[in-house]
C-alpha cells in the first residue's frame, strides 16, 4: 500500500475526528450549550444596561469561544487515550506531524463552528451589527480559532496523561493565549463597531502572525510530546 | 543599556553554573565564596541605595526601590532564557543535567519573578496611583511568571521523570515563544510605563548603583540556582536508584 504524504495523512486523522465527532455529535453539543451559558452569565453578570453589553460583546464572545475550547481541547486527546489509540496512530508509518495538522484542523474547524453558531446569539443577547464588516468578522473568527487550537492542541497532548488534566490544560494555556485574545478581541471590535484609525489591519497581522508562529513550534514540538504518549 | 551586553551577562552566567555543574572541585567552596559576596554586596547596596545615590529627580526616594525591582526583573528574565535553553538543549539530545538544570532555573526565575512583580506593584502605588497597571512590560512579565507557574505544576504533576522532562521542555518552548508577541500586543494595546531607561539618560551614580545592584543579585541568582540543581540531582538520583519493592509475600498459616 502507497504510503499517504504528509498532508494526506493529516487529512485521513481530520477526518478520521470529523468522523467520530460527526457520529455522536456529543462535543459540538457540549460546548455549544456550555457557551450558551457563558455568554448568558456575562450578561446576567453585567447587568440588562444593553449600551454596556454591546460594547462589550467581542470581550464576552470570545471568553465564551476560550473556555468552551478547554472543554474541547480536553476532549480531541482524551479519546484518543481510550483504547490506546494515540499510541496506535503514533505506531503507524506516517509523520506524528501529521497527526498535529490534523487535530489542529479538526479542532480548529469544531471551535469554528461553535462562533459562527455564537454569532446569531450574540445579536440576540449583545445587540450587535454583524452587518458592519462580515467577511473580515469571519476572518477574524477563523484565525481566532486556529489560534486557540496550535498552542491548544499540543498542550492537550501533554495533558490528556497528565495527573489532574482538567486543571493543567488551561493552567498552562491561558498565559499564552493572552496576545491572542487581546488581538481576536480587538481585531473583533473593530468589525462590529466603527474603525475610525483602521486598526483592524494590524490586529489581523498580529493574529495572522500568533497562529503562523504557533502552528511552526507546535509542528516542530509535537512529534517529541507524542513520543512519550 | 547596549543590546549586548544581557547576552555577555547571560553567557557569564551559563558558563559559571556549567563550570560549577562540570568541575567537582570547586563544589564545595565556589557557592559559599559567591554567596558570602553576595551578602557583603547587599550590605553595601543599602548603603549606596539608600543613601550614597542622589535621589530621583520626579519621585525623590520613592524611586530608590529601582536599584532591587529591576535586578530582579532581570535575573527572572535570564533564569527563564536559561530554563528554555535547557528545554531546547533536552529536546536536542536528552539528559538528566539539562532537566535538572531547566527545573532549577525556572524554580528561582518564578522566585525572582515573583518578588520583582511585587516590588513593582508596590513602586507604582505612589508613582503612578494604581497597584497594577496595562504596561507591555508588567503584563509580560506576569504572563510568563504565570507560564512558568504551569510549567512548576506541569513537572509537580508527572510522575515518569521521561515524560516530565519531554513534557516541560516542549511547554517550557511554548511559552518563551509568547512572550515577545505578548509584549508586542499588550504595547499596541495600552501602556503607561515610563520609557525604558538607559545609561546615557540617568544620572552616573544612579546607573553605577543599579549595576552594583544587578551584580548583587546575579550572586544569589548563581547560589539559588546551583543548590536547587544539587537537589533535583539528588532528587533524581533517588528516583533511579530505589530499588522495585518485593511483591508482599504470601502469609504462611
């Protein structure tokens, strides 16, 4: 049998989760109500001052967007930890960089989707003009989520065999998803509400940069962590 | 302060702890003797911070505080380049001296980390009017102080010393690697900071005694370092050498 190229094994693990995934539906629903949730404890929070709330909308979404993605992190290795299953995958002739790509994709595609569904909700609860800036509100949601799943997904490699994992895994993200956030919120500011100083481009450059840089150590760190899965 | 010279001072640094790691013989006396130059040091640093400097031009005494929180800051700074390079240097080519070496260096980075944060808090109180403030510098400086907080429980969390020392290198990378992004971001964000001060705009002895300062601290930085890597060696050691306990043995009636 051919051996499948890089890219073409990274695409058999992405589907390969797509699969799973699509099979139970239990993830995407889990963190879909789970942010539900958070976004309506923000508002509960703040207060029904709807001036507040819309300004603060991009803060709240993509609070809501990080903490779902610990849930779904947690999840895409601890499935694989059932059975052995890693180990299984690592043992295959493919690259274990293959097996990055295609989580990343994989969780990078879930988180996707869970903001595109948010979106309908922030308007609903936040008030928000989606209408502003659509395609670069997508932009900046997709780049926002690829973000979260680089640095994510190795770090929930190294803490799906971690004693008390559902602790480390954001003990040791959220400090380095703190220029994302800064970034995706801002960069999400800025679609929503006027630009007067057309800031919104360098935000985009520095999530651009954050996912390119995240996503060239996670390729290069990866096959290391596996190894000791 | 010329882009140069941290990289000379962290050379200095690295080659002194390989040196006191790699040569036996000066074990026993090299840390006591750097130690006990430390404490004269510090001695004569309160003497030349307190009252032999001029005081601040804007913040009179109150600036004083400079000559230990930015040390301190400093030394955070270089443990945490040390522990990444050990990280890096474990990834390369794998060895208990690298772990150990990374686990001491991010032990009394969080340390040094730690206190300069606090120190600083405590500065901008009368300077600025706030304990904390969204400075590019103060946010990166807890960001990684938070980073390598993880890193600590990370290790303290593993239990096979293999996967610990592959997991906290690789996680060790990741968060270095924030760090000059998070910087950059938190600067274009919101910043109050004063600008960064260099030789050619602070006074002569004002910089003389900083440097003094800085001097003082990378003596401790040094003790700090080479004893907490003396334990995680023996640390190591001890977790190797226990020998597998015998299965209980069937109780004879």
């Amino acid at each position: 049998m051919k051996r499948p190229s890089l890219l073409g094994a990274a695409w058999l693990v992405l589907k390969k989760d797509w699969q799973i995934e699509w099979r139970t539906r239990a993830r995407l629903t889990a963190i879909i109500f789970f942010s539900l949730a958070t976004l309506l404890l923000f508002s509960f929070a703040m207060g029904p001052d709807i001036v507040t709330l819309r300004a603060h909308a991009p803060g709240y979404l993509w609070l809501g967007l990080l903490f779902a993605s610990v849930l779904s992190l947690g999840e895409s290795f601890r499935v694989e930890a059932e059975n052995q299953a890693l180990t299984g995958l690592v043992l295959t002739p493919v690259e274990p960089r293959a097996i990055f790509i295609g989580k990343v994709l994989g969780n990078a595609s879930l988180l996707f989707v869970l903001s595109l569904v948010l979106l309908p909700v922030a308007v609903a609860l936040y008030d928000v003009d989606l209408g502003r800036d659509p395609l670069s509100l997508v932009l900046v949601l997709f780049l926002g989520c690829v973000g979260i799943s680089a640095p994510g997904t190795v770090y929930s490699a190294i803490s799906a065999n971690a004693r008390a994992r559902d602790v480390m895994l954001p003990l040791l993200l959220f400090p380095v998803l703190v220029p994302l956030l800064l970034a995706a919120v801002s960069a999400t500011k800025f679609t929503l509400q006027p630009d007067p100083q057309e800031q919104l481009g360098s935000w985009l450059k520095l999530l651009t940069a954050f996912d390119l840089i995240y996503l060239s150590v996670g390729f290069l760190l990866f096959p290391k962590v596996a190894e000791e899965d | 302060m010329t882009p140069i010279l941290p990289l000379v001072v962290l050379a200095l640094v690295v080659a002194a702890i390989v040196g006191h790691v790699a040569v036996p013989a000066v074990r026993p006396w090299a840390w006591k003797a750097v130690g006990a130059l430390g404490a004269a040091m510090l001695v004569s640093l309160w003497y030349f911070g307190l009252y032999w400097a001029p005081p601040e031009q804007f913040m009179s005494d109150v600036g004083r505080i400079l000559y230990v929180h930015v040390p301190h800051v400093w030394m955070a700074l270089l443990a945490f380049t040390l522990n990444v390079g050990c990280a890096v240097a474990y990834l390369m080519k794998k060895s208990w001296v690298t772990d150990a070496l990374a686990e001491s260096a991010a032990e009394v980075g969080v340390y040094f980390g730690a206190v300069g944060v606090m120190m600083g808090s405590i500065w901008a109180r009368p300077t600025w009017g706030v304990w904390w403030d969204w400075d590019p510098r103060l946010i990166s400086t807890t960001v990684m102080l938070l980073a390598y907080v993880g890193y600590l429980a990370l290790r303290s969390f593993t239990e096979d010393p293999e996967r610990r020392a592959t997991w906290s290198a690789a996680a060790a990378i990741l968060s270095y690697v924030s760090l000059p992004i998070v910087w950059f971001s938190v600067r274009w964000w919101n910043s109050l900071h004063q600008v960064q001060s260099n030789p050619s705009t602070v006074d002569k002895p004002m910089v003389a005694v900083l440097r003094w300062g800085a001097v003082t601290m990378l003596c401790f930085l040094f003790v700090f370092i080479v004893k907490r890597y003396e334990i995680a060696r023996s640390r190591q050691t001890a977790a190797m050498e226990l020998p597998p306990l015998e299965a209980p043995r069937a109780e004879v009636a």
